[in-house]
C-alpha cells in the first residue's frame, strides 16, 4: 500500500481476494470441526485469524502524512467509503442486540430501524457535502472556522467528547462481552484484548488504516449476519431468502398468539402503539435518533475522505445501502426466532423431567451462560428447570415463565437451525468486527479532535508535522486505554450508553451545522449559545430523569431527550443571532463558497 | 479550474439547491412519519404475510430511503452541471 493509486485502481481485486480468502477460511475451518478439533480452537482461531488481518492491513497503512492520516488522502472511492460508514455506523448494538430488542418488543423497537437508516437522508442533503467542500478535519473544526474561532470549537470538542466517549464504552463493553462469551475469557482481559485489536488498526495509519479495515470488517460483518438467518429461511420455508419470506412467519406467529394456551394474554408481535404517550414516544425516538445519526462526528468524518463533494453525496447513498442490508434483516431474526420459541418451547410439558430433556438443546446451551431463564431461573439442565417449576407449581410453560436476554437472538440463530459450530464461530468474529470497527472510527474521532483541535489549532499552531503526527498517536492510545479502563468498570448496559449519545449530538450539533450552512445570518453568538442551550437541555432532562428522580415531561423517556433539545438549540441560535449584529462579509462569501461543489476546498493543507 | 458564478446565477443555483432540499425532506417526513401514522389502517392490508403497517416501517421506509439518497445525489448533481459548478 506505498503506492496509493495503484492501492485505490486495485481495489475491487483485493477485495474480492480477500472476500474469497475469508470464505475459504471458513470451509477449512468447517473440515477440521468435522474431523474433531474442539469447538473452543476453532473460535480462537476466528477471532485470532480475523483481528490478525485487520492488523495486517492497519500496518500496511501506516503513514507519515497528515491528510493521510486524518482523511485518507480523500482518495476514497464512494463505494468503498460507504462500506467503510457502514462498518463505522453498526456497532455492536447493531450487531447483535438490534435483533433482539425486536424479538422482545415488537413493533415499537421498529423505531431503531427507521431512526438510524433514515438519518442518512439528513446526512446527504443537509450536512454532508458541505463539510466536504470547506475540507475540515474534523467537526469541530468547521465550528471553529464558521463560528469565529475557539469558543464555538471547544463547544465542539466537549460535545464530541461525551458522545463519542459513551458510545466507545458501549463498544469496548461489547467487544469484552463477545470475546467472554466465544472464547471463555475473563472479561477484564477480553478488553483489553479487544483494545490491541482497535489500536493496531488505528494507531500507524490513522484514518486511512481504519478506513481499509472498517471495509475489511464490513464484509465479514455482514457476511456473519446473513448466512445464518438465510440457512434457517431455507430450512423453513425453502426459500433462502428471509427478509420476504418470514411475512408468512409472521401469520403464523398471530395465529399462535390467538389460538396457543401458553401465549394467553401475550402482548402481540406486531402490536402497535396503544396509547398518545406510546405513540409520542415512537415517534419522539424516531426523530432523535435520525437527527443524532445525522450529527455524530465519527459518522460525519467519513464523507471528508471522498474525493469530490459528488461523491460525499454518492458515498452517502452506499452507505446506507450497505446498513440497510443488515437492518432490514433484523426483523427476520426477531421473527424465525419468536416462532421456534412460540412453536417448539411455550406450551412445554414441566410436570416431568423427559419432557423438559426434549426441550430444544440451545435453551441449555444458552442457559449454561445465563441467557435463558425457565421459571425464573437460568436453564442450566433439566433438572434445575424440573426444581424451579415445581418450587413455583408451574406445570406448562407459559410466556410468563420463559425468558431470554435480548443479546441471544443472533447469537442462537445457529443452533437454532441446526448448524454446526462454524457457524456460530462466524457470528462472533462478526459480532467482533462490528463492535471493532465502530470503536476504530469513535476513537479516532476523539483522538482527531483531541490532537488536531485542541493540540494544533489552540496549543501549538506551528508544530511541525512529525510531532503533530507524534501527538495525535499518543492521544489515540491514551483516549483507548481510557476507554478500556471505564469500560472494565460495566458501566450500564451498551443501548443505554449509545442511546444516549444520539440525543446529545442531536441536540449540541445539528443545529449549528445545519444553520451554518443553510441560514448565513448565523452569527457566532447565536451558535454558540445554540449549542450550549441544546447540549444543556438535553443533558439536564437525561439526568434528572434518570438520576434524580424528576418525572418526565408529557411522558417522554430519556432515551429522547432530545425531543427537547433540538427545538431549543434551534430556537436559540435565531433568537440570539437576530439580537447579534450580522456576520462579515467576508464570512458569508465563506458560506456562499460552501455552497458550490467546485473549486478547492476551503481549508487545504500542504503536507 | 471551474468558473465563478455571478452573484445573480449563485443566487439561481442555490435557490434550485433549496428547492430539492425540500422535495427531499418533504419525502423523507412522509416516509419517516406521516405513513406510520396510518399503521393500523395499512395493517389491514397484507402482502406475502405482511401487514403493510408493519412492512413500510421494517423495509419499506428503508427502501425509500435508499432510492432518495441516490436520487438525490443524482439531481443534485445536475443542477451543479447546469451551473457549470460540479467538479471535474
């Protein structure tokens, strides 16, 4: 990779080699499964195999020039970088909870579906191409620029921070929890564990090293996430295609809910929001998590590595094809999932042990590591299930008395189909790859804003680009042993974490992004307090609600508090740039530039 | 080197820009919103086993918003040709 244009005229071959190496890897590890070796190998040597080529490829990327590493070059093709946003953007809630709150909620979770697929439209038209054409490094770089220097840009930075850094925690908890659960690690050491994997692949090459190896991972990701739930399809169905074949799934899941004893008084799969409170909050989170979507710096500073504003716009629309692809097989999941539970577990015979023995194997599987629970506890074997039901004078299995964690779905599909341990070795090394490659694209956003923003623009504008380069690596591994630290302390659970986020990007930065670009008479002062009001609002209603105890306001939870934020931050930035005198002119040339897809961007660096 | 606008046709150009922009956004609220407010009604209707409701907020949606981001891309680009301001 020291010849990038060889690199990026290549890139359809190697990836292809790649893709066709992975799949071989695949089979051969599905050979030796066959001919013995232990479960417990062939998971090592996924994770093992597949960290090792991300690391290959981040080393191979390391470089010495400051635009290759914040923005790759921006010599990347739009395909490729929307691979890259789509690695970047399915982060291990993605992965392996998105599934999972399906299976457990219903319709209302559809809510994440449309939130985090619909903001991309923001993304495209509003912000995306324009902090292309001005040619920042970073978010808080173009606050900084638009917004007349170094207040609007440590709002920026303190914003980035808290949102980037609780989304990380969500990510390293994650990669800690799949290295446990596949390879029986203690999770303290799965950390950091994870922790060399996402530092190898960013710390030589920066942006352009992630860039690589977030594609790299998108294929493996998705791969993972496909192939089960399309055996499980054909299996059942006959046809391996899911995603239109489980409407037919879904009749038969309201038939049992209507006719099956032990789904008696079961709230509906498809059941929709009952109430205006219900449906407030649909929608309220809808919103949220679009417009957080639309504003999340590490999201953000994918579209800076394009090679024109064109393909900014272009990348964007790939980008979301690429999630899409995951997203809109979520629902199959949750789907084949809820009708093994509802046809081949509820209604189950506990009077005896025989019959609890005949229950499919996975509920003991799972079980074993406390996933699922019968009658209230963990279904390690028959006969603590048999103990349990009789302690509670259960004798059939009802809804009541079974449940799974929501983590499972994904990881369970496997054996739900019968399929061997291959395959479950493959959705972990997903699972994995997602959780990496989201932690990758955060980290560096920190660390970026870190190193440029704050290092470069306010510390030491003249330094020269070795240290700078010298900097920027230092802050990386500092921010991810950070990371690594508070994750090791659990935290709260990884969606609470990342739901969080969204609200407050949403409410910090949309809208002074937004109006930088689209109303010229914003001034400094109007985004600035914008920002601050937004941010704040946000902030107070997140921990009031949660910490002290506040009732919520028309019923909203907190995981939409930006519901409240947005309109203020909004409402703030006209009020108080009507009451300030008018931008320069010189500024809104600046904005009109911005505009214009063509010509060089604004703020170009010789390297 | 492209070539600078006046400010009458900057002014063109922008006021085209804005316009998709709300077409855009205006699309995009329908398929966000507006259509789910309507799930009860459309989940009479069923298509290979799906209640529409239910179909147009797990992949309907998703796939409208895909062909706008394209579309968009794709219109937004050709006012830029018509103004001579897309890159070369």
């Amino acid at each position: 990779m020291s010849n990038g244009r060889d690199f990026t005229s290549n890139l359809g071959r190697i990836y292809g080699i790649y893709t066709g190496g992975f799949i071989a890897f695949v089979i051969l590890l599905a050979i030796l499964e066959q001919v013995g070796v232990p479960d417990r190998i062939i998971g090592y040597l996924f994770v093992f195999f597949t960290i090792g080529i991300y690391a290959l490829i981040g080393i191979l990327s390391r470089t010495m020039q400051v635009s290759e590493y914040y923005v790759a070059g921006r010599r990347v093709p739009a395909l490729y970088n929307g691979m890259a946003t789509a690695a970047d953007w399915m982060s291990a809630a993605s992965f392996i909870a998105m599934a999972g709150g399906l299976y457990a909620q219903g319709y209302s979770y559809l809510a994440f579906v449309l939130g985090w697929t619909g903001g991309y439209v923001l993304v495209a038209v509003l912000i995306a191409p324009f902090l292309r054409k001005f040619g920042a490094y970073t978010v808080p770089d173009f606050l900084g620029s638009r917004y007349g220097g170094n207040v609007a840009r440590t709002i920026g930075i303190v914003i980035l921070f808290c949102c980037s850094f609780s989304y990380i925690l969500g990510q390293i908890t994650g990669t800690g929890i799949i290295a446990s659960r596949f390879l029986g690690i203690d999770f303290n050491v799965a950390v950091f564990v994870g922790l060399v994997g996402i530092l190898v692949c960013s710390m030589l090459g920066g942006m352009r090293a992630v860039t690589w190896t977030q594609v790299a991972q998108y294929i493996v990701l998705i791969m993972a996430y496909l192939i089960p739930v399309v055996i499980l399809s054909a299996q059942q169905t006959g046809i391996p295609l899911p995603q239109l074949m489980y409407g037919t799934v879904l009749q038969e899941i309201q038939n049992l809910e209507q006719t099956k004893p032990a789904l008696a008084g079961i709230k509906p799969f498809i059941q929709t929001p009952q109430t205006m409170t219900e449906a407030a909050n649909f929608f309220a989170l809808i919103l949220c998590l679009m417009i957080g979507t639309a504003s999340l710096p590490h999201v953000l500073m994918r579209f800076f590595t394009t090679p024109s504003v064109r393909d900014a716009r272009r990348s964007v629309g790939w980008a979301l094809f690429f999630i899409f692809l995951l997203y809109f097989t979520a629902p199959a999941y949750a789907s084949f999932a809820k009708l093994e539970v509802y046809q081949n577990i509820l209604g189950a015979d506990l009077a005896n042990l025989a019959a609890i023995q005949d229950l499919p194997r996975w509920v003991f599987i799972y079980g074993g590591i406390d996933l699922v629970k019968i009658c209230g506890v963990n279904a390690v074997d028959a006969q603590t299930v048999l103990a349990a039901c009789q302690a509670k004078d259960v004798i059939m299995l009802d809804h009541t008395n079974f449940s799974i964690a929501s983590d499972t779905v994904v990881i369970a599909t496997p054996e739900i189909a019968g399929l061997p341990y291959v395959i479950a070795g493959l959705v972990a090394a997903g699972g994995l790859a997602a959780a990496l490659s989201t932690a990758d694209g955060l980290l560096l956003a920190i660390a970026n804003a870190l190193s440029h923003d704050v290092y470069y623009r306010m510390v030491d504008p003249k330094a020269s680009t070795a240290k700078r380069l010298v900097v920027a690596r230092t802050l990386l591994v500092v921010v991810a042993v950070l990371g690594a630290a508070v994750a090791t302390t659990r935290p709260g659970g990884i969606l609470a974490l990342v739901a969080w986020a969204f609200s407050l990007a949403a409410a910090g930065l949309f809208p002074a992004l937004v109006m930088g670009v689209w109303w010229k008479r914003t001034t400094n002062q109007g985004a600035i307090w914008g920002m601050i009001a937004g941010f704040g609002v946000t902030l107070f209603y997140l921990i009031m609600t949660r910490y002290f105890g506040m009732p919520l306001w028309f019923g909203i939870n907190n995981i939409s508090a930006g519901i409240f934020g947005i309109p203020t931050a909004f409402l703030v930035t006209w009020v108080v740039s009507m009451m300030t005198p008018a931008p320069s002119k010189e500024m809104q040339d600046f904005v009109d530039s911005l505009r214009i897809p063509s010509g060089a961007t604004l703020m170009d660096e010789k390297t | 080197m492209a070539k600078t606008l006046t400010p009458e046709e900057a002014e063109r150009h922008w006021a085209r820009s804005k316009g998709l922009m709300w077409l855009t956004l205006a699309i995009w609220f329908f398929f966000s919103f507006v259509i789910h407010f309507f799930v009860d009604s459309l989940n009479g209707i069923v298509i290979f086993g799906f209640p529409l409701g239910w179909y147009m907020a797990a992949q309907g949606s998703l796939i409208v918003f895909v062909i706008l981001c394209f579309w968009f891309a794709g219109a937004q680009n050709r006012i830029d040709e018509e103004f001579g301001v897309a890159e070369d």
